[in-house]
C-alpha cells in the first residue's frame, strides 16, 4: 500500500485533531500532514509546528484553498474532525469516498444542517434519549448523510445534561476515531 497523508480539517481548538496527530506520529503506513483551520487558531498552528506538520487557517476558506491546500501536502485522505463548514460538492468529487467524518451523535438521528457540538447534544437531551454516541462517516454531498463507517453508544442516565453528554460523547470520540481511520484508511474500507 502506498504511504497515505491526512488532512485534518478543523474549526475549534481541536482536541480532535491533537489526539489523531499523536495516534499517528511514526506510523508506518499514514500520517497527519495537514492541519487546515477555517479559524485563527494560534495554539494549533505551534502544536502543528512543532510536529511539524503544515498548517493553515483563514475564516474565508473556498474551494481553491482547500484545493490548493491538499494538493500541496500531496493529500490522499480529508478527516473532518469538528470542522463545521459545508464541504464543497467539487472537493467532494476531487476526493470520492476519501472524505471521513465524526458525527456527536448517531446517526441518522440528530444530523444535517445546523446540526453540530452543543446543537446535538441539547437535542438529545431534550428528547430524553436513553443513549447517545458518534458516527464516523463518509462525507457526500449531503449534511450527515454519507455511507456509516462505525458507530458507538453510550448510556445516558437521567437526568440528562447536554454539558454530561458532551464529555461521554467526547471521551468515545478521543477513544474511537483515530482507531477506525486507521482501519478505513490501512485497509481501505470504501466502497
């Protein structure tokens, strides 16, 4: 298998994309080689330096950028990890089943437009769901709709607190994501 690099596509601080990068430092077959920020992200950009990995932000990302970005890291494989910016129908196109995404919540309930971080998790709190969790996904043109590649649940207990949810749903996010890329990525699970 050819060696594969990874873009990480990121809008908050990225805890995320911190723990995808220490996943794969020295791995053998993959790495993190872009970290691109649709916002300032100081932090961010002196963690990537010090791993150094290249990193870029700009609250006015097109099509171009990403483009361009990809193409100059030589980029085989997008991960959206917190990235809350509708992913371009061509960007879609450029990379066909090569675009991953982490869901907070399982799918298809609690997806699609506007459907992100505190949204979901205050949804599933106002629905009094017995369970929450993530889904890892492809991305297609569609918000939320993309082949499933993995799930995982959590219980919740009453009485339900979106800021509760939150953290059991980050801790499967930090516990699970860098695991099933690996496996999508290593033994390409696309269809």
């Amino acid at each position: 298998m050819k060696f594969q690099r990874i873009a990480l596509f990121i809008s908050g601080k990225g805890s995320n994309a911190r723990n995808i990068m220490k996943y794969f430092r020295n791995h053998e077959e993959l790495a993190v080689s872009l970290v691109l920020s649709s916002a300032e992200n100081p932090e961010m950009k002196a963690h990537c330096n010090e791993q150094e990995i290249a990193f870029e932000s700009s609250s006015t990302l097109d099509l171009d950028t990403y483009l361009r970005s990809c193409r100059a890291q030589d980029i085989d494989w997008i991960v959206l990890a917190g990235f809350l910016k509708k992913i371009p129908s061509a960007l879609v196109e450029t990379y066909p089943n090569r675009i991953i995404n982490i869901h907070p919540a399982l799918l298809p309930s609690f997806g699609g437009k506007g459907m992100y971080g505190a949204h979901v998790h205050n949804a599933v709190a106002a629905t009094r769901m017995h369970f929450s969790g993530i889904t890892i996904h492809l991305v297609n043109e569609e918000f939320d709709k993309g082949k499933m590649l993995a799930q995982f649940a959590v219980a919740l207990k009453a009485p339900l607190d979106a800021q509760v949810i939150e953290q059991q749903v980050r801790d499967l996010e930090i516990k699970h994501f860098p695991k099933v890329l690996e496996e999508v990525i290593c033994h390409e699970f696309t269809e």
